[in-house]
C-alpha cells in the first residue's frame, strides 16, 4: 500500500473502531490537549449505579473505550480491545467551586494513550448537589462530543434497562475532502509537503509514552490550570439575548467583543499581528444529521483578525465583528484539517514537543530519544513548530451553544454545565461556553506559572470578567471572586 493510500480499519489491528487522522493526531501527545464538561447535578447520585451507566455508554461509543495502537507505518489506531475500565473517583463535595480544583488536578496526571482508556470521570459528591466531571483526550473526542458523553451516561443511569446501540465514529477527512483536487497537496502545494517530509524522515524521531509522561509531568511543575466563570442565570441569559437582538448580533459575537475590549482595556492593545481570534466550529451541525451522536473528533475552526475600536460604542464593535463572523460561517473552509499528507510522527514533533525544547529544556534530559532530539536544533520539526506557533491566535472562543439537553434523568435535575476546554502558554485567553436549561456559563482559561506572577495574572482575568459584564449589562454581578 502506498503511503499515501487512504487506510481503513481492520488491516491487523485487533479490536479496531477508527483510524487517527493526522488532524487528530495533534492533540496526541500533547500535554495540554484534555477537555473537561462538568455537569451539576441536583439529586442524590448513587455511585454504583453510576458505574454501570459509564459501561454501558462505552458499549454505545467505541472511543470512549479505546487504546492506541501504532503500525508499522505509525499510523495511530483507536483500538477496543484489552483496555481497563474507566475511572470514576469519587470526592465529597466541600464547596460549590470544588469542580474546578479537581480538574486542575486532573490536568496533572497525563493519559496512557497505548493503555487507554482516554476518558476518565470524577464525582464531586454531595447527596444534594454534585458535579460530573468528563475528563478527555482531545485526539478522540471535542468538547460537543463530551458534553453529549455526559448526557447519555445521565440517560443510561435513569433507564438502565434501556438497549444501547453502537454508534462508530465517522472518519474526519471523508466529511471535510468532498473534492479530492482540494486537497493538502494542491492547496498547499505538494512539493513543500514532500520536502518537509524527505527532510525529516532523514532525522527522523518516533516518540514513545515514557518520552510523552517526562515532557507532560516537567510542563505540569512550571503552571497551572487557571479559571474565571462567568455565570448568568436563566433570567439573565434571557435578558442578554434580547439586548443581542435589539442590536443585531448573536450571544458569541456579544461575548467575543466584549472579552476583547476588555482585555484591551485592562492589558492595553495587542500588537497589530497578534489581533486574531480563533473560533471554533461543530461540524456536525453543517455536514450531516447522521453523525451528530457520534462520540469522536469532529470540529473545524478559523481565525480572523479584529480589533475593537476604542472610540466606537460597544454595540458597534459587536455589530462589526457579528458581520465578519457571518461571513466566514457562509464558506467554513475546512482545507486546514487536511493533514493527511504530512509524515504522522512529523506530526508528533512538530505539535507535541519542538515548541517545548526551550521552555522546558529539563525535561528533555530524561530519555535518551528526547535529549537527542533536543541538540538536533536544525531538524525541520523545530522551523515548522516555530511558523505554526507565530500563527497562534491571541484569543480563542469556543462555544457549544445552547444544548438541548432533558433536565430531569429519572430523580436527578440537571442543573448547569461548564465547558473547561485545554488552555495555552501561547494563546493568553480561551474561552469555552455552553448553555443548559438557560443557564449560560463561559469558563475563561489561561495557564498561570507556579510563582508569584502568575497570582497577579489570575486578578488581571477577574478584572477582565468583570469589565465584560459591565459591558454586556450585569455590572452588579462583578465581584473579586475568580468562581
């Protein structure tokens, strides 16, 4: 088979039920690369019953139960077969922002991807009140995908003599390259590709799960995982979606200016080539109601620049920025998650471990494969990480919108959810919002080094909240509080 080849599954892989796309495959290895979806749940939650409902939903999603297997070619392979049960761990409830701090530590302990499985889950326990947590690899799964994940353990818990049956991942590229000549080797030219490649494959590195474990654990003792929520109740979010009417705009073009005009004023102005913001998009809600269950990767996202003007009202900075967006959304061009020509292991360099050499150069001492790759400065991996790295947005908002979610699972409530999703030392403001039974709530995530500074980065994000509610009308919700 050529190299090229398009592959499917079933070719000496036991247990097999997807393919890696190279897309995917970015967020492998990457230490940052997990999503968290909380849900609060009001109800006594029984643990065991609990238990059983996370079972039978990875009966229902393949991924949600799958290792990483590697062939000859290291193409990556999710496989069912031989994996360990999912963890749940159960922690009593303390306080109402208790969620938070166990997803900080959740970041801390990196996934096995050649053991699996790559989602875990965590109880934040009260009889009252708890909060579900669904921990995940973002090679498998975006944030959609592990929202719904939530929702169908909650539905296999209240109808736990339900059937389930089993939905397989669709693949990526089959729903993106509808036109073959579109592809990555034209549209990015085939030859610079291949150069890369021959380059590479000259100096090539194939990097393991111990090499993976010594970058994860040496990136994890320098920052931490910081959060600022932003929180509207049902009434609120009915009163920030009619002043979005009244002016035009939908809640994310409201919300993205604000965030930007706020940071303008409480950071000052970015540099003119750092005015991007990148937004995600759900492709299943453009390419097909057949794979809207699926549990799998299967988001695309495009950057644009912008800016708020200073001496402009609010609502017109939000009407400009509303009319951009709708622009881009008419034309999603998804050419940038065709992947598939570049070699896969150039793939785990490039967005997994070249950027790292020199933030954390002590972690490259401890393997032999990473202190080897570190001194080969000149390798191609180091120049392509540094240009991908250049592009970095300076903001990225994702939103999964209101989801339509039952609230009530045989004796539970679903109250409210968050949407943690990864945070960047490269992109200084992520935002991850979503809404359930008019509840909206943005979580604003950042990575906050281990020393004093980053304390007065975690105020300067409070700051920055609370100017956003001003802006969008909730002045007295601002408070000195992060949660």
């Amino acid at each position: 088979m050529s190299r090229n080849e398009p592959k499917t599954c079933g070719i000496d892989i036991s247990g097999c039920a997807h393919r890696l796309s190279n897309t995917e495959r970015i967020f492998l290895w990457g230490v940052r690369s997990k999503i968290a979806v909380v849900a609060r749940i009001v109800g006594d939650v029984a643990e065991k019953d609990l238990v059983q409902s996370i079972k039978k939903v990875r009966q229902m999603h393949p991924l949600a139960g799958c290792k990483i297997i590697f062939d000859d070619h290291n193409d990556a392979w999710c496989s069912t077969e031989n994996v360990p049960e999912t963890i749940l761990r159960v922690v009593p409830r303390k306080s109402e922002n208790q969620w938070f701090n166990e997803i900080r530590r959740e970041h801390l302990i990196p996934f096995e991807p050649e053991k699996g499985p790559l989602v875990r889950f965590v109880l934040v326990y009260s009889p009252q009140v708890s909060e579900l947590i669904a921990f995940a690899q973002h090679c498998i799964c975006d944030g959609t995908a592990v929202a719904n994940l939530i929702r169908d353990v909650l539905v296999c818990y209240a109808e736990p003599a339900k059937e389930v049956k089993t939905i397989q991942p669709p693949t990526l590229t089959d729903y993106v390259l509808k036109d073959e000549d579109s592809s990555t080797s034209k549209s990015m030219g085939g030859a610079m590709i291949n150069n890369f490649n021959n380059q590479w494959r000259e100096r090539s590195y194939h990097f393991s799960g111990a090499d993976f474990c010594e970058i994860h654990n040496a990136f994890w003792k320098k920052v931490s995982y910081g959060m600022t929520l932003l929180q509207l109740e049902p009434k609120e979010t009915c009163d920030l979606i009619a002043r979005c009417r009244m002016n035009g705009v939908t809640i994310i073009s409201a919300l993205t200016t604000a965030f930007l005009a706020a940071r303008q004023e409480v950071l000052g102005p970015l540099p003119e080539e750092k005015r991007t913001i990148g937004i995600p998009f759900d492709l299943r809600r453009h390419l097909g109601e057949n794979i809207v269950e699926a549990f799998c990767f299967f988001a695309g996202d495009f950057n644009l620049q912008f800016s708020c003007s200073p001496d402009k009202p609010f609502w017109e900075n939000a009407r400009k920025l509303h009319s951009i967006i709708q622009e881009r959304v008419k034309t999603l061009d998804t050419s940038a998650l065709d992947m598939r020509y570049f070699d896969p292991t150039l793939v785990d360099a490039v967005f997994s471990y070249a950027q790292y050499v020199q933030k954390i150069p002590e972690g490259f001492d401890r393997t032999e494969n990473l202190s080897n790759f570190a001194k080969d400065s000149k390798n191609i991996a180091f120049a392509i990480s540094k240009k991908v790295i250049s592009k970095h947005p300076s903001m990225i908002v994702t939103n999964l919108g209101r989801l339509d979610f039952p609230q009530i699972y045989g004796d539970l409530r679903l109250d409210r959810m968050f949407f943690a999703p990864p945070a960047s030392e490269t992109i200084p403001m992520i935002l991850g919002g979503v809404g359930v039974g008019g509840c909206l709530t943005f979580c604003l995530v950042y990575l906050e080094k281990r020393e004093k500074s980053g304390q007065l980065l975690a105020l300067d994000m409070i700051r920055i909240r609370n100017r956003v509610l001003e802006l969008l009308g909730f002045p007295e919700k601002a408070n000195d509080r992060a949660m």
